[in-house]
C-alpha cells in the first residue's frame, strides 16, 4: 500500500519505533500507529 510520505517529527518516530518493539509488530501491523506512519 503506497501511501504519501509525511515529514515525522523526532517525537512521532521515537513513539513508532517504541510500539513496534514493544508490540512485537512493525508499523504496518499496528493499526493506531498508521495514522502517524508513512510506511
């Protein structure tokens, strides 16, 4: 799924990458997280 690319800020990339670790899933699995995920 193609989506456009939205510049992150430090504080939405440090959120993403603690829930994925702590979920156990990537981005694209996490579905609150695809709100502020590009990928």
């Amino acid at each position: 799924m193609p989506r456009p690319r939205d510049p992150l800020t430090p504080r939405q990339t440090r959120l993403r990458i603690s829930f994925s670790r702590l979920r156990g899933t990537g981005p694209k699995k996490c579905g609150p997280l695809e709100k502020i995920s590009p990928f």
